[in-house]
C-alpha cells in the first residue's frame, strides 16, 4: 500500500467520521443550514486546491450537446482525477451512476451533480413556457413544472437549468418562448410557480430538482431581437423591469443561477460583479451558486473584455460565477492564478462552499446513487396520470384570437372536415424547442389529425391536404388543397413557423406567417367555405390578413405530447378556451418592441388616426394586432363598473375596488380579471399601465360574480431615479378587465 492511499484513506476517515459526528451527537436543533455550512467546512479542510477547482468545473457529456462543444481529454479520467464537480447532458440511470461510481474513486468520494435543461419536460413534454404563461393559471404551470422533475430525477437528473426568468419585449428574439413574456409581475408570479414545482418539498427530496433562475441578468433584452446581442439599458430600467422575476427566484428559494451571454452596459454579465456580487450574493444575500452560461466564461474573450482563459478566469470568479460550464477556463488557470496572486484562496473556497452545500442538501454525500433508482426511473417512464395532466394544461394554453359569428366550437356531428395545412399531421414540431427526442416519439405524440380523429365519430369524414410546405414559395400544393376544402363543410388550417424557427439561436428578422402559407390561407378563405386556423408557433408571430378575415383563429404554440387531443377538445368545446396572451403582438416587425406598459411621452396621439405631430406612425396604428392579456371565450362576460370602497388612503391603509363579471354568453367559462394601475405622475415617468394583480373566476352561463381587490401603498413602488423602491403620493387611474386594454376605469388618490 502506497504511503498516499493511507493518507487519502485517514483524510476520508476523519471526513465520514466528522459528518458521522455532527448527526450523532444530536446537536441542539440546529437549523439545517448551518449545519450543512459545518459539514461543507469540514471537506473544503480537506481539500487540496486543485480538487477545490474541479468543483468548480463543469462539463458536457458525451450523448448530446446544447451548445458548441469542445471535445478535449478524457472526461471519465477527469473525474477519477477528481478535476469534475458537474456534468450536464448526462441522462438516465445507467449513465448517470457509471459516471457517478468514477466520482467514487475519487480521494474525497465527493459526487457529481448532473445538470440537464428541463424546460417544459422530460419524458412528458409539456407546451412552451411561453405558452404555459397564456394560461395565467399558477397552479397548472408547477404542477407542470412538478412532474417534469418527478420525471427527470426519477433519470438521474439532479439540477435543471430552469426557470428561464427573462422577460422578453422583442419577438424576433427566438427565446421568447423559453420564458414568460413581456410583464414583470406575471413574470414574477410565474417564476416562483416554477421554483417552487422543480424543487417540490425541497432539496434532497428524491423526486425534487435543484431550479436554476435564468439568465442573469437582462439576456431578452438583446438589441435587435439577436440572440446573444449586447444589452444596454439604464438601472432603473434594469431594476424596474428585468430584475423582478430574478428576485422573485431567489426569495422563492431557487437553489441556483445561471448569468447569461450577453454584456450589459459594457461589461459580460459573467463578469459583472455588479450582478453577481453587489446584487445578487449582496443585496438578495443569495446562499446558493452561480453557474456560467455554456461557454461565457471563455466568452469574455471575444467580448473583448478578457485578453485570454487565463483573464477570463479571474474576471469571472472575481465576479460571483461559481462555476464553469464548458469553457475549461477554471480548471486550466486557477491553480496558476492562485499561485499568483491574482485570486485568493478566500474567492476559491466562497465558491467551492456554495457548491458543495447543494450537493449535501441534494443528500448526495450521503447517498450519491439516491438519484439512481432504476425501479423509480420506469415508474416514471410512461406515466398515463403526467400525460393527462399534459392535456389539460395544454388546453389552459390556447389562445382563442377570433371566432366570428362564434363559428366554435365545432359540433361532432360536422359531416366533412378539411383539415389543411404543413402542421396538421406533424408530429414531433409539437414539442417545441428544449424538448427531449424519444424513440417511440411517432406512437406517443398526439398530431392534429390524429387528435381530431380520436374525437369525431365514425359519422364524420376527415379529408387532408398539406397545402404547401412551411418556409418555401412553393404553390404547387394549392389546387389540391382548394379541391379538397371545396368538398367539405368546414376547413380547419394549421400554419405556422417550424419548432426549429424559435429557441436558442433562432432569432427571425421576419415574423410574418413564413413562406407562403399566408397565400394559402387566402387561397381557401376564397372558396367561401368557413375557415379556421391553428397557429403554431414559440413566439408572436405576424398574420394581419388572416387575423382580419378567417371566421377564427386559435393561437396553439406548441403543446407537447398531447397537441392534437388538447386541440380537438378545444375546437369542439370540450373546453372552453380561457387563455390570455402574456405578450403584446406586433403588427409590423418595424414596431418593435411594443409592449403594454409603455410611457405615455409628451405627445401621445389622441386615437389611432392622429399623426398631428404626435408620437405614432404614419404607415402603422401605434397599438399592437392583439394586446397583452388578451384572449376570448366561447362565451362572453361583461364588467360592471369600478366601486371603489374610498377615493382615497394613507400608507398603511389600503383601498377595495369591487367589480362585478357576469357571463353573458351560453357558455360557462373561465374569465382572468386583470387589475392594472396607472401612477398619473412621478418623480420619474411611469407606465399608462401596469398589471398588479389579476383573478381567474369560473362563471356559468348566465351568473355573475363581484370580485374584489385590496390596493396598498406597497403595489405602488417603484425604482426612482436614486434606484430607491419608493411609493409617491398623488393619483393614480385604476383599470379592470379581461385584457389589458378593454377596461373599466377609476381613480384614486395615495395621500402622505
Ligand atoms: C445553453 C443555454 C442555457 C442552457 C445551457 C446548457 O447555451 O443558453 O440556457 O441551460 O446552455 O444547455
């Protein structure tokens, strides 16, 4: 025996018998934390400085990449080696314990965290983030959030790259669909809903993921709509409306966060101590870890903020980014830039620390294959209540755009249905981007067709064109699909952009309708036959003469696993859509960014046709094709006006504005009852509107409900131009509605 493997096995002893120690001697209850704090103190002790900065030191596997890879050394020596704190991209029982049992040579034994993006979905993939955010419904959007970790930690998985937190203004920006739109309160709201359905009964949990807030910080904010385009934007435009969702994360508990690609005001935001430090790790007192985004450690470098890895390194760690995806910029030059001078031995175990306090709370010191549970993993693996649960989320996501003469929902007994278009039999685009490709994908996946023929009874006749392809200017396809809508009742289209077209890297200049799918819309909207259309697509897309003619539209983003079913049980009113947009659609490429809660400016037109040197467009209406929070129902609801229990109040106090909804339609039906308040004036100007709270209610056809919401000094913050989190007396306008620009108004008054 080698003198090393006795001072590796005493180092190991005093190690377990340490942690051994502090759980038997039945400290006084002390909070868990600490606890864990002691027990991470006692291995960071241990620790020699290069297996410190393998901690710090992510990789990809060796399956599937989610960025540019560079395949460089022998990963599964690196982990022996103990150069290896995290591998990403490294699903499934098998894969994950072979690597985990390498760890377990390691002097230490201290195991691996497996990182992997569950966005919407493992095995069961559930509708875009983005569209998930049309449903308003928080409770749907966890328990989405909570299978798709029941699913994934059941494979191995012990930390998703999610939720992706940013809001987003700029639908050319092709991660759109990753988040939750344009609004920091929904957004805020939904964040949370997400922490807290990955994290479940919390850390350590068999069936909870590690979240990770992302891209921290302003990623969709992009110049251009560019995907990983530089960001700049002033503080209080940074505070007021990109850090809210951040901040929500991190007090909801979010075990991690990932920074982001793009530079902010000048400096890369994993550079930016300002984020990651003042802010975050300062200001929030974040205890968890900051992980790189892919390579932007090494991304500094063509930033041009960092001459080498070597720079890159320190300007990172200096800047709160804990560890390294990817990049190899830590596990090449920290050693050296310890050695130097340039870093402390102080920056190294601060980050060291954060890491392996997960990695106790996770439970993984004290069984590390806890995640390896190949009975668990099958359990899990074709789970008929996640794929119901799929369903209705799905059908919570639709977004109902029109519906003339209230042509929907369809009857069954429709005798003869066309159904058009180069998505009606797709399968897997249904999924959307940041989805997982199974094998049995073709079996599991419920297309258009296949969902409306799984509800129409054998009385009804499906006819099917393609019509054309979904981004050539190809018409050949045109006359067959005109034959077939003339033979049928009733036409129902599904056009939109590919699932490839949106996600990462994947900005558009262009978002009309692409290719020539527009023409065949026109096409079979000549045949005078009732036309409905299903828009599939991860961000708003451009569609103003369809939006002006077709009887209806129904805006179906991409629903994941179950698409036709949720679908069909909407167009034949199984369920009656109650979803409302969670962002502004253009109606021109040349009018973004617009977005609700915009300034007023000091020349505001009076309607849509003033242009007497008024801040509009002289060739566009200033308002976007379909506003923020819109959506409509199968029925209809009406609002009374607003009743305000005061005109006025004083900090401490608060105000009841009461509305009544009635449905007045002959269906019954869920109605989101959005509040919005307007500050008339600031000490720095402020949005014509801001969403601050909203209700869902379920009303039958023909009850009414009055609903209430309580108004506090509180709701009334915002970052002045010291970036202070202030309220200002003065009056306020109040809105109530069932969008955000249809809306009963009032007024009031905040006193001193
Ligand atoms: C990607 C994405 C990030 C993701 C990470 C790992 O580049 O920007 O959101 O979590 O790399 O896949």
């Amino acid at each position: 025996m080698t003198r090393s493997f006795f001072k590796n096995l005493f180092a190991f002893t005093i190690m377990i018998s340490h942690l051994t120690i502090c759980e038997s001697q039945n400290f006084p209850k002390k909070n868990r934390e600490q606890r864990i704090g002691q027990k991470a103190d006692s291995v960071l002790r241990l620790m020699t400085l290069d297996e410190k900065i393998g901690q710090m030191n992510q990789y990809n596997g060796d399956w599937e990449a989610t960025g540019p890879i560079t395949n460089d050394g022998d990963k599964q020596n690196q982990i022996r080696m103990g150069m290896l704190g995290s591998m990403l991209n490294v699903t499934g029982v098998e894969h994950t314990r072979e690597l985990q049992q390498m760890a377990m040579k390691t002097r230490l034994k201290i195991p691996l965290l497996f990182g992997q993006d569950i966005i919407h979905g493992y095995r069961t993939t559930f509708p875009i983030p983005l569209a998930e955010a049309a449903s308003w419904d928080l409770d749907a959007i966890e328990l989405s959030a909570r299978i798709a970790a029941t699913e994934a930690a059941a494979a191995g998985v012990h930390w998703t790259f999610a939720p992706m937190v940013d809001i987003a203004r700029d639908p050319r920006w092709g991660r759109i669909m990753e988040g939750a739109g344009e609004d920091p309160y929904l957004g805020s709201l939904i964040a949370v809903a997400r922490v807290k359905g990955f994290q479940g009964k919390g850390l350590g949990s068999t069936d909870a993921l590690m979240a990770c807030a992302k891209h921290f910080a302003a990623y969709g904010a992009a110049t251009g709509g560019r995907d990983y385009n530089s960001v700049d934007m002033s503080l209080r435009m940074l505070w007021e409306t990109y850090l809210p969702p951040f901040r929500a994360a991190e007090e909801a508990g979010v075990a991690t966060f990932m920074n982001s690609f793009n530079d902010l005001n000048g400096i890369p935001a994993t550079g930016n101590a300002y984020l990651q430090r003042d802010i975050l790790k300062g200001r929030w007192k974040f205890k968890g870890f900051v992980v790189s985004d892919w390579g932007s450690v090494g991304e500094m470098i063509p930033h041009g903020y960092a001459k080498d890895n070597y720079e890159a390194a320190m300007e990172a760690v200096i800047a709160g980014c804990d560890m390294d995806m990817e990049s190899r910029s830590y596990i090449k030059n920290l050693s050296k830039l310890v050695n130097d001078g340039k870093l402390s031995l102080g920056s190294i175990n601060d980050a060291v620390k954060r890491i392996l306090i997960k990695k106790f709370e996770m439970g993984l010191f004290d069984d590390p294959f806890r995640f390896c549970n190949k009975e668990r993993e099958q359990q899990q693996w074709n789970n008929k209540d996640n794929l119901n649960a799929e369903r209705q989320i799905a059908e919570k996501t639709i977004v109902l755009l029109r519906n003339e003469n209230q042509i929907l929902p369809l009857s069954r007994q429709t005798k003869t249905i066309a159904l058009i278009g180069p998505f009606i039999k797709s399968v897997r685009d249904n999924l959307g981007f940041w989805s997982y490709i199974w094998p049995d994908d073709s079996a599991r996946i419920i297309s258009p067709w296949q969902g409306i023929q799984n509800k129409l009874g054998k009385e009804s006749k499906l006819l099917y064109a393609r019509g054309c392809n979904i981004n050539d200017s190809s018409t050949s396809g045109f006359a067959e699909a005109v034959e077939v809508a003339k033979q049928a009742d009733i036409v129902i289209m599904n056009v939109g952009e590919a699932a490839d077209m949106s996600g990462e890297a994947k900005s558009r200049s262009n978002i009309h309708l692409p290719g020539v799918q527009e023409e065949l819309i026109m096409a079979i909207q000549a045949t005078g036959k009732p036309v409905i259309v299903m828009i599939n697509a991860g961000r708003p897309l451009i569609f103003n003469w369809t939006a002006d003619h077709v009887a209806a539209i129904l805006y179906t983003w991409w629903l994941g696993t179950e698409a036709g079913d949720a679908m069909a049980d909407v167009i034949f009113g199984d369920y009656n859509p109650s979803a409302k947009l969670p962002v502004s659609f253009p109606r021109s490429e040349g009018q973004i960014p617009v977005y609700y809660n915009h300034f007023n400016t000091g020349r505001p037109p009076k309607n849509d046709s003033d242009l007497n040197y008024v801040s509009a467009y002289i060739d566009l209406p200033n308002d976007p094709k379909f506003p923020f929070g819109y959506g409509l129902s199968y029925t209809s609801f009406s609002f009374s006006g607003i009743d305000l229990n005061k005109k006025s109040f004083r900090p401490g106090d608060s105000l009841t504005a009461s509305i009544t909804v009635t449905n007045t339609g002959k269906f019954d039906g869920k109605e989101t009852v959005q509040l919005y308040i307007r500050d008339l004036v600031g000490s720095v100007v402020r949005p014509v509107k801001e969403l601050k709270n909203f209700q869902q209610i379920f009303l039958r056809a023909g009850d009414s409900k009055k609903i209430s919401f309580t108004i506090t000094a509180d709701m009334l913050r915002f970052y002045n131009n010291k970036l202070d989190y202030v309220f200002e007396p003065g009056d306020f306008m109040i809105f109530i509605g069932g969008n955000s620009k249809d809306v009963k108004e009032s007024s009031f008054t905040l006193l001193k």
